[in-house]
C-alpha cells in the first residue's frame, strides 16, 4: 500500500437535461442526460490504516454537518473495493470536508463514492481499470460511474454508457432550498413521465430538452418550486438531478454574480464554472 496520503477533489454535478425514456423489467428506469461537472465541491483525504478498519471523519469546516453513517456511499464503495479484490483486511482512514448539500441532485454521494474508487485503488494498490472501478460504482448508483471516469458526459442507459462531452465553458448560478428531495419517490410516482423520445446532442444544444422530475419536484416541494419561480425572471431556470438544487448558465461570472447578489435572502446558493474533466 501507499504510505502516502491521497487528497482529492470530488466535484458536484448538473444534469442539463435528464429524460426518462422507460421503465425496464429490472425496475431500473433507461435514462439521457448531460452530467456537467463543477469546480464547487467537496475534499477528501484518504491515510491507510493497518488494523482494516475503515472509518470517516467530517471536518470541522464542513458547510454540511452531520453525515449519515450506515449507508454513507464512501464506506460502501471501500468495502466493495476491498470484497472485490479479495482482501478483506485493507482498510483506510477517510476524511471529509462536505460543501455539497444532502438531497439536492448535484451528485454529492455519488461524487464522493466514485472519487473513493479512485483514491482506494490507488492507495491500496488495486491497481484496477477504470472501466471495473466503474462497474462497481454503478452497484452503488447509477451516477458513480461519472465520478470514476471524472469527465463531464453524455450519459445512457441506468449510467454504464458514458461519452465524454465538451461544451462551451460557462458559469452556473445554484439555488440549493433548505429540502432533502427523496429520489425514490420521485421515481415512484405515478405522474412522472417515463416516455421522453431519445434525443441527439444537436437536439440538446438547440434547447430541445428538459428535465423530465421537474414537474413532479415542484408539486410535491414547495421550496423548489419557489427556488425555480424565483430563479425564472432571469430567463432558462431549470432543476438539477431530482432537486432540489435549481439553476442557471451565464456566459460570464460577472452576469452571475449581478443575478446571485439580489437571490432572496431565505434561499441559499452557489456559483461555480463548468468544468471538463478532473
């Protein structure tokens, strides 16, 4: 193992459009998205520990403060990486300095789950391609496998089919409302739509998509609804993921922040610039 401590970046995520194309016999929906990566996110550090113990931290300058433990995506990508390569004795010390929020569909555990992938892999000496990091990732999320690769893409399928995008550089406005949206009861719901058309890159840079959650999100929080209204007047509002965060491309950081400095004074947000890769 590396003797060396790993510290990495793990970038939150904006779905520019997210279609839902079916429901397949395995209950998994097939699904097109745009995942653009952000340069706002959290940092991570990983030391090994030599008693196989696996255990994370939360620093004191977290933005988020608490972290659910049981079925944190961090630990549960560790041991899947340690059961994968059959040696259950490796273990690591992780810590966290958590800025993205909980629930908000910018990819903050799937982030974290693919980055510790990559991390462990490396600190362990797996010495493992990313397409098998990937295949792991996407038994913990269907976003993960983004994260592994660290590239802003073109997503299919449930997330296995991935083709790194390039768009032009831009800068976001994020509105993240004080709710924790349940992805499973958005794509529980019987009033979803499950039956978008598939879609070209040409379609998607003409402004011919949408995100297929945004109306069920709305009626069944209030707060997003808000965010969005309110983010609108300033023209092409959208939610992210399956909420609750909402957003907003400008061409330049200085638009951004003339819109960010008038958001109200009970919502919350971000700016950060689009970034390709890791």
């Amino acid at each position: 193992m590396s003797d060396k401590p790993i510290k990495l970046f793990s970038p939150a995520k904006l779905n520019l459009f997210l279609h839902i194309l079916g429901k397949r016999e395995d209950r998994y929906h097939e699904l097109q998205s745009f995942f653009q990566l952000l340069d706002y996110g959290d940092y991570l550090k990983f030391e090994k520990d030599l008693s196989g113990r696996l255990s994370l931290h939360l620093k004191e300058n977290s933005t988020v403060k608490t972290l659910p433990i049981d079925r944190n995506l961090i630990i549960s990508a560790a041991k899947k990486l340690r059961s994968y390569v059959g040696n259950p004795e490796l273990g690591a010390r992780i810590s966290i300095n958590k800025r993205i929020p909980l629930g908000a569909g910018l990819g903050g555990g799937s982030s974290n789950a693919g980055i510790t992938l990559r991390a462990l892999n490396k600190l362990w000496q797996c010495n493992l391609p990313n397409s098998d990091l990937a295949l792991l990732g996407l038994n913990l999320g269907a976003d993960v496998p983004v994260f592994v690769y660290g590239k802003s893409a073109w997503v299919e399928g449930i997330g296995e089919r991935i083709k790194p995008m390039h768009v032009e550089p831009s800068w976001y406005l994020v509105i993240t409302p004080a709710c924790l949206v349940s992805t499973a009861k958005i794509f529980a719901h019987e009033n979803l739509t499950r039956n978008s058309p598939a879609i070209k890159m040409a379609d998607f840079l003409a402004g011919r998509a949408r995100n297929d959650c945004e109306e069920v999100t709305r009626n069944l929080y209030p707060e997003v609804d808000e965010a969005l209204n309110w983010l609108s007047q300033f023209g092409g509002a959208r939610m992210t993921g399956t909420g609750s965060a909402v957003f907003r491309r400008f061409e330049t950081e200085t638009a951004a922040r003339e819109v960010f400095a008038s958001v109200p004074s009970n919502l919350e947000g971000f700016i950060a610039k689009g970034i390709d890769s890791l």
